[in-house]
C-alpha cells in the first residue's frame, strides 16, 4: 500500500507539473547580430554613446502553445522581473517617444542603422508595422543591413549591419526577422517605467545607461494579447537587448487562452498567489535539475533534466517517532499512514488500520476514452466512505460523486461527453484519509 501511495501521490504531482509547463513550451534567445568596427563608428548626434564593437544583440522569444496569447509581462513585488548583463546595455537614444520595440518607426532605420539595435521589451511587435519573427523563419529579405540604410555618422560606403559572423547565424543582409504584421493590435498600457516627468529612466531609455532592469512595480500590458506571426509555432518577441555581457533573465507573464482566460506564469516560485504558476521556462539561462518525481530532490521548476542531481530515492511512511507503525526507512511522510498507542488494538495494524493491509484496487477503461469511462475498484472488506473526483488540468474539479459508504467491488460508469479533448486525473478518496489517483485522456 506504500508503494500504491508513493507513485500515484508524485504522479498526480508530475500530471500537474507537466500541464502548466505545456501552455509555455520554451524561451528561445536567439543571437540577432554581432556588431563589428563598422557598426561602432555610428555615432548617436555626436555623443559618445557608441555601439561597442564585438556587442551582441539578443532577441527573446517566448515559445506557446497553439491558441495562447501574451498579454502582459510584467513585475510585482513577490515576483520581480529581471533583466540583466555582466555590462552595460546599449541604448540608442534617437527615438523619440518610442521606449518599446512596438513603437518604433521602421522608416528611422535608414538613416540611423543603429536603431535597429536597440534595447527595448515588446510583445510581438518589433517596430510599428512589423512583426518580430526568427531570422530562420523570415520569408521577405532585409529592411535593414547593408545598402538598406545610409552607413551611419560616418556615411560607410556598404551601409551598417553587414557583419556575417557566423556565430549570428543569418547576416541581417539576407534576413532581418522583420515581417508585416496582419492583426490589428489595439490598446497598449504600460507602468513603471517612466518618471514624474515622463521620461523613460531604466536602461531602455534615453537618460540611464546601466547593465540591469529589475522592477516589483512594472508592466507592459497589450490588452487583446498576442500571439505569435505563426499560428502553429507561436513564438512571440518580448524583448531585443544588446550588450557585450551575459545576459539573464526572469520573466513574468500573464496569458490569454482562446477563450480569455487568464493565468500568470512566473518565474520565481517562492510565493504562489491563486492563479499563478512557476514556469521554468521563463529563467534564462535555463536551470536543470533532478525532474524524478521519485527523488526528494525533485522539482518542477527545472527546465531540463540532470539525472545526477537525483539522489535520494522516496520512501514513503509514517515518521513520527510517536506512532505504532512507525517506519525508520521512510524519507516521505504520509500522515494519513500512521496508527497511534492506545488506538492500535495491541499494536495489530491490520485490524487498526485496515487501509494499509487490505488489498484496494482502481482501474479505470478504456483509456483513453470518448463518451464514458467505467471505474472500477476495489475499497476492502472493511466499510468505507467513498467520493469521487475528476479534475482537468488546471485543477479544476469538473465532477464529484460520494458512493456513500461501500465495502465491496464497484463499477461505476462516468460519462464524460461534454469534456473536452486532453488530459484528466480521476481520484478516488476512501475513507477521507486515502486518496489514489489516475490520469486519462478524453479524445
């Protein structure tokens, strides 16, 4: 029966984990360009702000499922968000107004290649008119490299961008990962980054020059939400950054379902307020770790799996010292499990606890299943309460049914016609004090 408890209580845990995660399928950082001594003699109106040369600009992208659409991202004081470098971010300062990539004016980028560069956070859109796209998939050439615009300050012949490092992957010559965009996107709020003057005093805009944005206070919000350019991969821009540091991220987001449902996503999951969810993905750079639910060192909040960080295998039991039945091997305890002196009938636990000794048996088929389910169980010979609960993947209880109280074999049939497709867990709880659990599929 410890056993029976042991892998349904941590696969109920993975069933949950993994359905949170799946709404957010990665975070995509993709090197945008490397700047060279071409890029580094553009001045900005004779400032001494200049593009460093061997800089790298970084796009983020945030991967979602089909159907999901970012609304915001944001920081609050439980989850703040961060955005830093090992140095100073560059900042091209000649955009008036425009402190995120969804306001810049894609005509600037001819006369002023380096805005190109720029640093900013957005949702989608990485110019007016034009979504943020991977260079891998741009489908229409470049708008911005080369002879594309006038060579900066210093007028260079062949125009700016033209570096073809190959640790950039495709020169923004051939591919600039801009493309129209086709959806109308309507109201943009934005707080937190401005100050009493209206200004835009974080690295992203005109006035500081700094290696980090970390805020408990801040939010972009697109109040429609977007999505990604491509329907079926769903990758949506969030931020462009440019800095010849290491970058690192900790972003927060929230997310719009194809019915307008909003879920919060963080990456720091200290503190868990209702409807937020830790999402692993939104660390960067990504933190792997031990991703067995059998191992106490388990966690859903790694990102990727690193088989030598399990270690210590769970056991369930009962450890308080205190019990009849207490289990010295244990590592897990199952408060459920244990029997005191004084209630233990001469210290006989298959009379005192009958749940631990008699043989209790859930199945449920077929899986997966279209219109109706038969659970089928077992609860002992001993009488017990039995309730039964189906939840979807968000937790939500969907349906429950008390059986009342039951001593034999049971076949019960649940109709599920009017789910919808996906994932389930049904659970089965005895007694008040056992619950077992199954996951089945609705197709």
């Amino acid at each position: 029966m410890i056993k029976h408890f042991t892998y349904f209580y941590f696969l109920t845990l993975l069933f949950f984990s993994t359905s949170i995660k799946a709404q957010i399928e990665k975070l995509t950082v993709e090197t945008y360009y490397i700047s060279d001594l071409n890029d580094a003699t553009d001045t900005i109106n004779g400032s001494v702000r200049l593009l460093e040369t061997g800089s790298k600009t970084y796009r983020v992208y945030v991967d979602l499922k089909p159907g999901y659409k970012i609304k915001s991202i944001y920081g609050d004081h439980n989850h703040p968000l961060k955005i830093t470098s090992t140095s100073n971010f560059y900042n091209n300062i000649d955009r008036p107004n425009a402190n995120f990539g969804y306001l810049i004016n894609n005509g600037w980028f001819s006369a002023n290649p380096t805005i190109a560069l720029d640093s900013w956070l957005t949702l989608g859109l990485a110019t007016k008119t034009q979504n943020g796209i991977l260079k891998t998939e741009d489908p229409n050439g470049s708008l911005i490299g080369g002879v594309n615009n006038s060579g900066g300050t210093a007028s260079i012949p062949s125009g700016l961008l033209i570096n073809n490092d190959a640790t950039a992957g495709i020169p923004l010559t051939v591919q600039d990962g801009l493309v129209t965009k086709t959806t109308t996107v309507t109201q943009w709020i934005d707080n937190g980054f401005k100050d009493f003057t209206g200004i835009d005093s974080t690295v992203f805009g005109p006035v500081k020059i700094g290696s980090q944005f970390i805020t408990t206070n801040s939010y972009l919000t697109q109040l429609d939400g977007v999505s990604g350019y491509s329907a079926d991969s769903n990758k949506v821009l969030v931020a462009q950054l440019t800095t010849k540091g290491t970058i690192a991220l900790e972003l927060n987001l929230e997310l719009l379902d194809s019915i307008g449902n909003t879920t919060k996503y963080v990456a720091n999951g200290n503190v868990l307020l209702s409807g937020e969810f830790v999402n692993p993905f939104l660390t960067y750079p990504t933190v792997c770790g031990c991703q067995d639910p059998s191992y106490l060192e388990y966690s859903s909040s790694y990102a990727c799996n690193n088989p030598l960080a399990c270690i210590n295998k769970i056991v369930c039991g009962c450890m308080d010292t205190l019990a009849c039945n207490y289990d010295s091997k244990a590592n897990k305890n199952l408060k459920a499990l244990c029997c005191y002196p004084g209630y233990c009938n001469n210290r006989d636990i298959s009379l005192v606890c009958p749940e631990i000794s008699n043989a209790i048996e859930f199945d449920l088929f077929p899986n997966p299943a279209q219109n109706q389910l038969t659970l089928k169980f077992k609860v002992g010979s001993v009488p017990n309460e039995v309730v039964y609960s189906i939840f979807d993947s968000f937790g939500t209880l969907l349906l429950q049914k008390n059986m009342g109280i039951l001593s034999s074999s049971i076949d019960e049939q649940v109709y599920i016609s009017n789910f919808k497709t996906g994932l389930y867990l049904m659970r089965v709880s005895i007694g008040g004090s056992i619950n077992l659990n199954k996951m089945f599929m609705k197709n």
